[in-house]
C-alpha cells in the first residue's frame, strides 16, 4: 500500500495532487477502482488504499488525505461505525460511502452520521466517480467556509453582547454614583432657600436656586433613562399591573402636562371614550411613555399648535391604541425608522437628554405586550401610536 507523498487539506486553492484514501475489504474492488482512477482525464488524484477497519479509521482521522471513499462492508464491521467513530474524534475528511446495493437506508444512515455523498458500486464509471470526488471537494470547501463564518458571526455576536453588558454595566454604575450627591445638592438647596427666604434679593436667590433645581431633575431624568435601558436590556424590568380604563390614562397625562404645554403656548386636549374596555397596565410606566411622547410633541410643535391624546379599540377588538398627535414640523420619512434605537436622536443640536426616551418607551411598550410606531408628515405634524392587549 502506497502513502501520499504530499499531505495536504482544502483550501480552495488549485491543489498539486488529490489524495484519495479508499477503505475497502476487497482487494478486487480495489483494483477495479485503481482502473477507474487510471481512465480519469485528471492526473492529480492520489489513490491510497488500505482494507483494515482500524487502519482505516486512523488513516482517515490522521488528515492527511483530501478525500476518503468508504465501502460500507467491511467484514463484521460497516463503514458506518467507522464514519461514526471518526466523527466522534472530529474527523474534517470529506467521506463518499460505497455500497454494493441500492439502498436507501444506507444512504440515509451515511449522511446522518456526516457522508457527504453515496455511491453504488455496480453504477460507478470513471466519470462518475472523478465528478463525483470533484463535486464532494467543493461541497466540503463551501461547508468549511461557512462554519468558520458562523464561528466568526458568534465570535462577533458574542463580542457586541459583551459590550452591551458592559455599557449597561457602566449605566448602572454612573448612575449609581451620580445619584448620592445629587440628592446632597438638593437638600442643600432647599436648606439654602429657607435661609434667605427673608433676605432683600430672595427673590434673584430664588431664581437662581430654582434654575440649579431644574438642572438636578434633568440629571436625575438621566440617570432613571440609564437605568431604564439597563433593565429593559437585561430583562429586569418587572410591571405592576392594575386593571385601568384606558381614558383614566389619558386624563392623567393631560393633568401632568397641562402646564408645561400651557407655558409652551401649545393647546393640550384628549380624546378617549370612559366605555373602552379595561387593560392591564403599570400605571406608573404608562405614565411614562406618555411623558416622553407628550414632552416631546410639546418640544417640536411651535407656539398655537395642538397636541392631542386618543385611545381607541383597534385590531380585532383585541387590543387598545393610543396615540399622540402634534401639529409640529414632523419628521423626515428616512428618519422615521431610528426612532426607537437607543442614543439615537434627530438633531443632536437641539438634544437635551440622552437619546434614550423613544428606546425607553418602545422597552415599555414591548413589556406590556404591545408594539409602538411613528407616522408623520414633514411640515405638517407627527403621530406617535402604541398598542396594549385588552385584559382578559
């Protein structure tokens, strides 16, 4: 028996010699398929024969062959146990299975246990059998490829979640260090306003105490988005859900905000019947979403326009849609599909938070079972909607 003189593996590159191990029982096949060899039009196939079962099954998990065509008897033993048993100690060879008959069952057992072909032996012309190897060489080359780009893919997917887990990691801990001394600050504020409350510019003073008041609750703001996007990220959001009428939410947004719409000059008004059915919701994060979608639409909608809120069944009668509607500039239509991404926002110039309020409300959204979405027409206003199952 002969040995390769040139040991090498598939790499897609026009190889010098083919190296084709046969494992076969019978010594007649063998020489038959030397002959079928011989008649090939290609000289650089390398055929290596050897008959042992355990010789077989060494020589084809060694690597040093490109290819190896099994017959499936092999005395008491078959080439599936073989083909399993090299599997099971990672074998890369590429396996064709021979077989004296017909039958299915050994073709499906062979692929099963990694055949990449099958092949009859009283079928096999030299055509046959060199197209055969040549299109198992390629098949072999493409799978290879792909699992080393699946292996790239996670490698890479694995890579992106362990940025997000430390960029939420860091959320939290800035959060958490930025959250002591703002409390701090505030107190001293207010320890400071009571001490010049009788003072001749109290007045100024108070201004000026105001303004750093304001300054806190929009750190504060931030540092509750950042922990919002953590939880909603990691799955630690938990809900308190409360059977509500869904005009009860819209009424308690309009009372919220009514004031900051007021000192905007932006008409505030909502629409929702007191008869819709009820949902399961947590207040407190619907209260939410509809802080960030109504200062929103109060921000981009100029002076004598109107917001407006609505909640209406919608769907198959299986769910309610709420919506937030302004008479605004509206947003670009290539725009609209960044809405929701986290740190996304349309005009950084004019940014006052994070980019995290839409990521944040799309989160809750999705939490309640629902979906959210953004219409609009440049120049003509914006329509943010979401939806919430009705409780059963």
């Amino acid at each position: 028996m002969s040995h390769p003189a040139n040991s090498k593996t598939l790499n897609g590159r026009e190889l010098d010699s083919v190296d084709v191990l046969l494992i076969d029982d019978d010594e007649d096949d063998y020489l038959l398929t030397r002959e079928l060899f011989d008649d090939f039009a290609d000289e650089r196939y390398q055929l290596d024969w050897t008959d042992g079962f355990d010789d077989g099954l060494e020589k084809l998990v060694g690597g040093d062959y490109d290819i190896c065509l099994l017959d499936y008897r092999l005395g008491a033993q078959d080439g599936v146990e073989l083909l399993k048993r090299a599997v099971e100690r990672d074998n890369t060879t590429p396996v064709v299975i021979l077989t004296g008959a017909d039958d299915r069952s050994i073709d499906r057992a062979a692929m099963r246990h990694g055949a990449i072909d099958y092949l009859v032996k009283s079928e096999i012309t030299a055509g046959l059998l060199e197209r055969t190897i040549r299109y198992s060489l390629e098949r072999h080359r493409f799978a290879q490829q792909q699992r080393k780009l699946a292996a790239e893919n996670e490698r890479l997917y694995q890579q992106a979640q362990q940025a997000l887990e430390m960029r939420d990691e860091m959320h939290r801990i800035v959060a958490h260090d930025l959250k002591n001394p703002l409390n701090t600050m505030g107190l001293a504020l207010q320890l400071m306003e009571r001490h010049v409350r009788n003072d001749a510019d109290a007045e100024q003073f108070s201004r000026q105490l105001e303004t750093q008041r304001l300054c806190i609750s929009r750190m504060k703001r931030l540092i509750q988005d950042l922990l919002d996007a953590a939880r909603i990220e990691d799955g630690r959001l938990e809900l308190q859900r409360v059977a509500l009428r869904p005009n009860e939410l819209i009424e308690r947004a309009l009372e919220e905000h009514e004031i900051a719409a007021a000192d905007e000059s932006v008409e505030l008004v909502g629409d929702a019947p007191g008869d819709l059915p009820f949902i399961n919701v947590d207040a407190r994060r619907m209260a939410q979403v509809f802080a960030n979608l109504i200062s929103n639409a109060i921000k981009f909608t100029a002076q004598g326009g109107t917001v407006e809120l609505s909640a209406e069944v919608a769907g198959d009668g299986d769910i309610v849609r709420f919506s937030v509607s302004d008479t605004g500039r509206g947003i670009a239509e290539d725009k609209l599909p960044h809405l929701f991404e986290r740190f996304w926002q349309e005009d950084r110039e004019e940014a006052r938070g994070a980019g995290l309020g839409l990521a944040i409300c799309k989160g809750l959204v999705e939490a309640h079972g629902g979906e959210i979405w953004a219409e609009s027409t440049p120049g003509e206003g914006s329509t943010f909607s979401f939806t919430v199952p009705l409780a059963e």
